[in-house]
C-alpha cells in the first residue's frame, strides 16, 4: 500500500511539474505572441460585427427601397416621384428598374388621357383643374421623356439573361413611344428586338405579343387619330324634365 501510496504522489507531483512548465511556457508565448494574437481576434470579430451590420443594413435598405417604390406607384402615380425612387434606391435588387418602367408608363398614360400627370377628372369626365389639360408641347415633352427611362432600363439590362424581362419591357415601351410619335417604321424595329431578346431568353410569350403588334401596325397608319376627353366637344345637356302640374 506505501508503494502505491508513493507511487500515486509522485504521479501527483510530476503532473505539477509539468503542469507549471506549461504554464510558463504559455506566460512567455503570451509575452512575445500576446498583442499580435489579441489584434488578430479584434480584426476577426470587428469583420463578423461589420458583416452583421452590412446584412442588417441592407435588408433594411431593401424593406426601405420597396415601401418606397410602393409608396410612389399606384393609381395616378407621379413620374418625378418613381423617378427620384429609382435614382435613390438604383444598386438595390430591381428597384429602381421597376421605377423607371412605372415613371415611363406613367408619362405614356398621361398622354393618352391628355392630361398631365396627376391631373383629376370630375364624374363627367372633364379635368378638376382646366390648366391640367395636355397640349402638343407637352405631349412632345413626355414623350421624350418616356422614351429616356425606357432607354435608361434597356441599357443597363439587355444583354443580362437574368433580367431580359425587363429589357424586353422597355423595348415594348419604346415601341409604344414610336407608335405614339406615328413613327411605325421604328416601332416595327423595337418589336423586331423584343423578337430576339425573347427567344435568347425563351420568353415566347414576350415574342408572340411582338409579332401581333408588327401585324397590326398597317392598320394603325390609317387609323384616324384619337381625340383625349378634353378635346372632345361636350355632350349636351339632358332635356329638362317636365314641370309638375
């Protein structure tokens, strides 16, 4: 039993030993290694917070970007206000690609309405506000400007397979603004692009619509033009009703 006793103390006692060499040792590789190591952990950790901060920001720049955008469309939607949505908000997924397109439609809508954006019609149909009714100057003017988001939309997606569908709206808008401008030579050229970016991208449905519009465009040349509300002569008046007896 002394010998096991003995035994067992000096295991005891050489594991003391040891254990204080170790000890030592990691003292002095913490004097000589200690700074460099701490810096090391302190980058580390300063990239992980920093990336965590980075993935909060941007789904909250996301969440942000399409309140927004949503805020903006709609009903009577205000170009300059999809506009500014679409400069604010351009690096974040498809915002500001859907706001362009929105803005362009908006400008396109307005022209065939003949009034200008935001303008309100009463129940008759007739403008609230008679200074909002569109004349040929401005008719030109949101044309041009249409046709700039539009261009702004196809630059920056034709040739990306990802977003084609977005090129291939553009293009149908940009035909839309030739047809409007009476331009059918160029429309027939926008919606011969819509044809090849479709099939590039499998979206045969993009490509049949295309195809249905450059058969139609012959009639459309000697379509007479169309007349908005306000340019229409007003509706006379219902017959009074007969006085009670």
């Amino acid at each position: 039993m002394a010998i096991d006793e003995r035994q067992t103390t000096g295991i005891r006692e050489g594991a003391g030993r040891e254990e204080s060499r170790y000890n030592l040792e990691f003292i002095d590789f913490l004097q000589k290694w200690g700074t460099p190591l701490l810096l090391v952990a302190a980058l580390i950790s300063g990239g992980i917070l920093a990336m965590r901060y980075y993935k909060e920001r941007k789904t909250e720049t996301l969440d942000n970007a399409f309140v927004e955008y949503e805020a903006a469309s709609g009903n009577n939607a205000s170009p300059d206000a999809l506009i500014a949505v679409a400069d604010q908000y351009s690096g974040v997924k498809s915002v500001g690609l859907l706001a362009r397109l929105d803005a362009a439609d908006a400008y396109l809508h307005s022209i065939r309405s003949g009034a200008k954006p935001g303008a309100r019609f009463g129940a008759d149909g007739t403008l609230e506000d008679p200074t909002d009714v569109m004349t040929a100057d401005d008719r030109t003017v949101f044309l041009a400007k249409a046709e700039e988001q539009f261009n702004v939309v196809l630059a920056a997606t034709e040739g990306d397979r990802a977003r084609q569908m977005f090129a291939t709206g553009a293009l149908f808008g940009l035909a839309a603004v030739a047809e409007s401008r009476e331009n059918y030579d160029a429309a027939k050229t926008h919606y011969d692009r819509v044809i090849v970016v479709a099939a590039d991208s499998s979206l045969s449905l993009q490509a049949e619509m295309a195809k249905q519009r450059i058969a139609s465009l012959d009639s459309l040349r000697t379509l007479p033009p169309l007349l908005s509300r306000a340019e229409l002569p007003k509706p006379p008046e219902p017959p009074a009703s007969p006085a009670a007896s």
